[in-house]
C-alpha cells in the first residue's frame, strides 16, 4: 500500500473555531492508526487577529509539521490570499462561497459556508469545513461521529447542531463529487496511541516522576502546564498553586523542596528571567527542582505566540556568580514525557537546579505517541541521611561525587540552608579556603551526570558533513538529513537533548574528522553553537532562523544541499 | 522540648540594643511554651538584620534571597503542613522587594506566623529609607527628608486577609512575648509587626517608649475596622488588632483535592486513556 503524507492547513480569524477543527481532525486521523504532527499560530490577542492551524497526517511516522500544505481551508479572503503562496503547486483549496476563488494556484473548491451552518446555530462553520475536509479526504465517518459524540455528547443540542453541521459538510462534498485521490489510511489493526501536546506531555510526566508540588504564574506557552496540573495533580496528593509572580513560584518550589517534596515550576522567557536570582540559591543550598522554560520570541514581550530558542545561554548562566545546574531540552512530544521524568531523577539526584527547554512550537505540538511505558524511565529519589547514624550532621559534607545526604524537616538533621557562604554544616564561613572547597564540591556534582547519554544520532556516520541540533528541531532536520541521503547527499546528525553539562565525548566523536558542521537552531546569536566554541573549541556554521516560525525541512535541505555537493 | 531551650549556639550578629533582641526573645520563649520538636520547626527568612534571625534558634531554617520568605515558607507548609513554618524579616524585606509577596501569602491564610521587625531603615546597608520610614526622614539616602508616606504594615495585613495582626514594640518585651505566643497558636496566617528600633541608624526608643499604648482591653478583636481603626490611629498602639477564624489554604486545597479526586481518574494509565 502507497504511503500516505498529507498536510492540511486550516486558516480564519480568532472566533472561527479553527483549534477546535484542526484538533478533531488530528484525533480522527490518530484514530484511523495514522502518525500526525501540528503547527498552530495564532495572534496574541483573544478575538481578531488570524489562526493557523497546520496537520500533517502520514501512514510512518510524521516527524515535522510538513513543507508546505497540500490542502488549504480557508475562512475568508484575507487568509486565503495570505497562505496561497504556500500551498503545493496543484494543491487543494476550499473557500467560503461568498468569497471569489482565486483563478490560480490550486483546484479551488467553493464552499456555502454560511448557507450551510445556518441551520446549526451560530458559528459552526468549522464543522461544516470538517465535514468537507474529512469527505474529501475519505476518512471513516463512524470515527468522526464517534469523536463528535464524545466532544458533545453530554449536551443533547451541543450534539445535535454539531453533528448536523459536520453531516452538511460531509454531503456537500459527496454531492459535489469531489475527492483528492490520496485518501486517509485506516489502519484498524494499529495499537491505539495517545494523542498528545507537548505541554501536557510534560505535566504527565511530571506526575509519573512523583511531583508534589507546582506552583506557577500564567504565561503564554507554559500556561497549560498549570492548568493541566491544576486539574489533576490534587488526585495525586499534590498541591497546585497559582501564585502572584514566577519569584513567588521558584520560591515556593524551594520552600516545597525544603521539605521533600517533588517540586516545579513552568513558565517562559519573561518569568524565567526573573527567577534567576532564585536559580542560583537552589544551586548554592543544593535544593532540587524543577524549572520548566516554553520558549517564546524576546526579549521583552517579544512575539508572545511565537517560537524561538533564545533561552539558552541564559539557561546555562542564569543568576549571578557562577552555579552548577542542568539543562534539558526534549525534542518531541514524546521526549517531553520521559525527560520530564528524567528531570526531576537529575534534580534529585544531584540537588541542584534542572531547567527543561521546550518552545512554543513543541509545547503546544500535538503528536501521535505510543502508549507510554510506564518503567522505561525508572523514577529515582534523593539521598537522604540515615537518621540512626546521623552523628554530628553536615548536610553539605564535602564527598566524592559531591553529593552529600539531605535531611528532611519533621526527621533529625536540622541544618541551615543559607544562600552565604557556608561551611559543610551550613554555617556562614567566607575563608578562602571554605569557599574553595564548597564552590569545587558544588560543581563536582556536575562531573557525575551522565551527559553523554543524552544524545540522539542519525544518518550516516562516514559523511564529512555533520548538522547538529537541539530540542524541538529534531524532525525536521532528521527528516532533511533522510531526504539528502536519498539524492545521495549523505550526512551525519546529532541531536543533544542535555545542553549543560554537554555531551562531551559522543560531541568530540561526532566532530571528530568533520569538514562541515552545521548547527541549526532559532536564534540569532547561534547560542548552542557559541556554546560548543566556548565549551569545546570548535567551529560550526550557523543555519539561524528568528523570524517567530520553526524549521521546516526543505530549509534545512537547502541549506545543506549545497555544502554536500561541493564536500 | 529540645534540651536547653530552642536558641541556638549562634551569637547574634545585632547591635547591643538593637530591637531584634526583643524579638528573637519572645519567639524563643513562645516555642517554649507550645514546646513542638524543633525538627517540626521550620524558620524561613530573606535578607536583612531582623532576616537574621532563624540562625539563633534551633530549627530547619531556610534563609532564602532577599524579599522571598514568604512564598517559600508558604510552599513549605504547604508541601508538609504538619510543620510548624514561620517566617521573619525586616519591613524592607517584607514590604518593598517583598511586598507583592506580603499581599498575595496572607490573603490565601496559609497557616503561617509572620513576623516583621519594623525599624524604617536598611540596617545592614546602613539606614536607607524603608518603606515604613516617616516623611520627612533623614537618612543617607533621603539627605533632603523622606519625601514618601510611609507604608503600615499592621493596617496592610487587616486590609490584605490576615486572619490575626498584631503590633508589638521592642520596649515592651512583656506584652510581645504574650502576643507573639498568640500568634504561633493561631490557626491561618499571624502577622505580628514588632516596632524594633535601630540603635544604629533610627533610633526610636525614645518616642516610641512615650507614644505607644496599648490596644483597650474593650477592642472587639473580630472587628476588622475597629481594628483597621486602631492600626491607623496616630498613636501607635501595641498588642492584638484582629484574631479572626476563616480556613487555612491547607484545608482550602484539601477541599480542592477532594473534587479534582471525583473529577477523573487518579491514576497515570487512567489519565492517559483520556488521550487516546
């Protein structure tokens, strides 16, 4: 059986119901057995302002939101005309009917959007589109009406306007004969997956790793972090606190922590700058947490709903004086569940700071995920002192790895967690040669994490063109790098999913006899790549892109297509 | 009872006749009193001379940055609310940094004693204005006078949600003992705000010792506007403003617990079936 890849965009104005549309649509495809990956971008303001809504649906495995869409839905001649010069050549186009199709640029397809919705209430145009869209694209009606039945079920009307307005869609565009000719596989003898964003990726695996205690402040992309554990951490015995700023929430996590809870936070670029005073106290008094940063495009306000990865040195420095923390940075949605797991195993384990990068475009993806295993990350906790032997306590005895025993409040052990200076009992103490000793036992830690496992390699080894990577990039440049092998263009690439400690040894491998290596990430300052000139000596090209959007594949291609050629 | 009371071996770093003294005393002598095991105690501080103090008893103490202590005192109790969590620091800490911290901890009554030492002045960066400085103060960073009024923390508390305020004064060790102690007793959030002069910078023995007076023994204690009344009286009257009952976030957030529990599944399998 031929393959299936088809991108659908949907495009209208904030009101529209285009999330709502683009979300019933993935869920169906998931449902038929198909992988889907999704883009959204929306405006900034509540009402007004344009929505996209970006799925690509394949039979393998969909690993990038697709290079340009092959089927337009367009709610009105603003985001037809805006989004036209994307679509496929010979692409499909569904408009409303009031609007003139364009002479050119696709099969244009006129839909009486308001005649048909009008029996069903206001505003359900975006049902009538999934009607249409799903006719056209064959998919298993029975899945649809299931899908419809679970959204609206519970509201007799709610159903029954929704269902009719899909129904009208759906014999429109079987009384119109139309069909695209690729058609959605259904494959009924699939294991059903979960379908998933990466925002509730992450606050799921916060759950599986043990998390007690959250508490945030709201901010675009991170919000749904809260509002998911808002909603289901209480089950867990955790506690959720939506408090007045991030310097509250860091602080109420180290508070948390203090006392052995599980604790994190998450917010974006704008509250994670102003917790780095708070960063760098959970380093010197070598408390574990949690910080989750959804970057969006700074600095300042910035583009709010756009994606950028311009936190990352700042991740890595953060605070004031110099302080040993982690830094983590998930490439799908599916990475977002387990490396949450594993961030909080690292923060525990080491006692320090652990700061998970996602952006706005992994956080608010929706993918296809496997059914989780639930052992595959083993949940790990911190070294506590036995209470029998305690003896005269250091909570920060200087030891091998660093790592000393963390006594808990309502146990023995009482100590100071002092963001001075202090000795290995907590006291204040600002000798040269206490302040020597702690700041290396402090860091020593960091010798100790296993970084190098956390990496992701692909393609072929023997090219001497190399592209490097980290977190929500991944897809598309895997995706880039299989599409030049194909041409016979090999290269070699590398994903870092830790980006503080680095991988060093499977990095050093990797560069090793390298003639061309390119690091591609959005931003401009080309911070992973400062970051392996700093850390490791070496040179890389830059393939940048800070314009608010992600990679797509075709990009990456042409940015390395010629490079291989010449090689 | 920890043995030999609950000070600590620390000698306090405080001037000879620095207000906290009074302060660090009648903590000590209320823990005393209600005799929990120091290792159920957890004292939480920012920056500052009055921050100082959780060093100079015996208890989990957790000395956080400056104008933090209380949402990390509150996600203390609130991660383990069988402690016993209080916060200190000065009103510099409490009401400029931390100020947005001050509105937003008490008006959610975790069951938490604050407790302010008040001396309108930065001590340990040597007597800058503070946001409870008098207009018309002097200081090295007011040559001119404070051109700012000044904040009252008593009446903020009343206004914010404090389910228990007290004023007390560093002259009068008696009367702050008992207040104190009926603020660690309390149940939901106690401020208690000490006039705790700076020998150093702001010396307000003398005038304090001549105006302060102490709440009439007829004040309705449930009252808040008696209360607001009294806190926002020229005189500066000492003892307890208000001592009011409403739940504590904890048995709020139990309450929460136990409707997000009927609300869906409780378990991680359960919660992802929900995406399928």
């Amino acid at each position: 059986m031929a393959s299936t890849d088809i991108v659908v965009r949907f495009a209208g104005e904030a009101g529209d119901g285009i999330m709502t549309l683009g979300d019933m649509f993935v869920k169906a495809c998931v449902r038929m057995g198909m992988s889907a990956f999704t883009f959204r971008s929306y405006p900034t303001e509540v009402r007004g302002g344009s929505v996209m809504y970006q799925a690509r649906v394949t039979s393998g495995p969909a690993m990038s939101q697709g290079d340009r869409p092959d089927i337009l839905a367009a709610f009105n001649k603003k985001e037809m005309s805006a989004h036209l010069p994307d679509l496929t050549p010979g692409g499909s186009i569904f408009i409303d009917a009031q609007v003139a199709p364009p002479a050119m640029g696709g099969k244009a397809m006129s839909i009486p959007l308001v005649e048909l919705s009008s029996h069903f209430g206001d505003d359900r145009k975006n049902m009538v589109m999934l009607g249409v869209v799903a006719r056209y694209l064959e998919a298993n009606e029975a899945i649809v009406r299931n899908l419809l039945q679970e959204r609206y079920g519970k509201r007799d009307e709610a159903l029954r306007l929704n269902v009719g307005a899909f129904e009208s869609g759906w014999k429109h565009c079987a009384e119109m004969g139309w069909r695209y000719g690729q058609r959605l596989s259904l494959d009924a003898s699939a294991p059903p997956r979960l379908l998933l964003s990466g925002n509730e990726a992450i606050a799921l695996g916060a759950i599986a790793a043990g998390c007690k205690f959250f508490a945030g402040y709201p901010i675009t992309p991170a919000s749904e972090i809260l509002e998911y554990l808002s909603e289901t951490l209480p089950r867990f015995g955790g506690k959720v606190l939506q408090v007045e700023d991030e310097m509250a929430a860091l602080a109420a996590v180290i508070g948390a922590s203090f006392t052995g809870a599980k604790a994190m936070t998450a917010t974006s670029g704008p509250g994670f700058s102003l917790m780095g005073e708070l960063i760098g106290y959970a380093s010197m008094v070598e408390v574990p947490c949690v910080i989750v940063d959804s970057q969006r495009v700074g600095p300042s306000t910035g583009i709010p709903t756009a994606t950028e990865q311009s936190d990352l040195l700042l991740s890595v420095y953060a605070s004031h004086g110099e302080s040993p923390r982690i830094v983590l940075a998930p490439s799908t949605v599916e990475d977002c569940f387990y490396m949450t797991i594993e961030a909080f195993n690292l923060a525990e384990e080491y006692q320090m700071p652990v700061i998970l990068l996602s952006d706005l475009a992994l956080s608010h993806r929706m993918e296809a995920v496997p059914t989780i295993e639930m052992g595959r990350v083993p949940v790990r906790n911190r070294l506590i002192p036995d209470e029998t032997a305690l003896g005269e306590y250091r909570r920060v005895k200087v030891t091998d790895t660093g790592v000393s025993p963390m006594a808990v409040p309502g146990q023995n052990g009482m100590y100071a967690a002092m963001g001075i200076e202090h000795d290995e009992r907590g006291f204040p103490s600002y000798t040269p040669e206490t302040r020597l000793k702690m700041t290396e036992k402090r860091f020593r830690k960091l010798a100790y994490v296993e970084a190098d496992k956390f990496v992701r390699t692909f393609g072929d080894p023997d090219s001497p063109t190399g592209i490097i990577g980290w977190g929500s990039t991944e897809g598309a440049i895997m995706e880039a790098v299989d599409r030049l092998s194909k041409e016979g263009l090999p290269v070699h690439g590398m994903q870092l999913k830790m980006l503080w400690p680095l991988p060093v040894n499977p990095l050093m491998k990797f560069l090793e006899w390298k003639k061309n290596v390119f690091v591609a990430e959005l931003n401009r300052a080309g911070q992973c790549a400062r970051l392996l000139r700093s850390e490791l000596g070496v040179s890389t090209k830059a393939i940048d892109k800070f314009v608010g959007l992600p990679f797509t594949t075709g990009e990456i291609v042409e940015h390395l297509r010629g490079v291989t050629r010449d090689g | 009872m920890a043995e030999g009371g609950y000070r600590s071996e620390l000698k306090p770093v405080w001037c000879e006749g620095c207000g906290n003294y009074a302060a660090l005393d009648a903590l000590a002598k209320a823990l005393e009193t209600t005799k929990p095991r120091p290792q159920d105690v957890v004292l939480v501080a920012g920056i500052g001379c009055g921050s100082r103090l959780p060093g100079y008893l015996k208890a989990f103490r957790l000395h956080t940055v400056h104008g933090r202590a209380l949402p990390a005192a509150m996600g203390a109790k609130v991660a383990n609310p069988a402690l016993t969590v209080i916060a200190v620091g000065g009103d510099g800490d409490g009401l400029a940094i931390g100020g947005n911290h001050f509105l937003h901890t008490l008006k959610r009554n975790p069951h938490i004693l604050y407790l302010m030492t008040d001396n309108g002045v930065y001590g340990m960066t040597r007597g800058q204005a503070s946001p409870t400085a008098g207009p018309g103060l002097t200081t090295k960073s007011t040559p001119y006078g404070s051109i700012e009024t000044p904040v009252d923390p008593a009446a903020l508390a009343i206004t914010v949600g404090a389910t228990f305020v007290a004023r007390g004064f560093s002259g009068n060790p008696r009367q702050l003992r008992q207040i104190v102690l009926n603020a660690l007793l309390h149940k939901g959030s106690s401020f208690v705000q000490v006039l705790s002069p700076c020998i150093t910078f702001h010396n307000t023995y003398p005038e304090l010792k001549q105006n302060t007076k102490e709440v009439p023994a007829e004040h309705d204690k449930k009252d808040k506007l008696a209360a607001l009344k009294l806190a926002w009286s020229e005189i500066p009257y000492t003892g307890v403003l208000l001592d009011i009952e409403a739940p504590t976030l904890h048995e709020l957030l139990d309450s929460v617990a136990a409707k997000a529990t009927k609300a869906g599944p409780n378990t991680i399998e359960g919660l992802l079936q929900e995406f399928v």
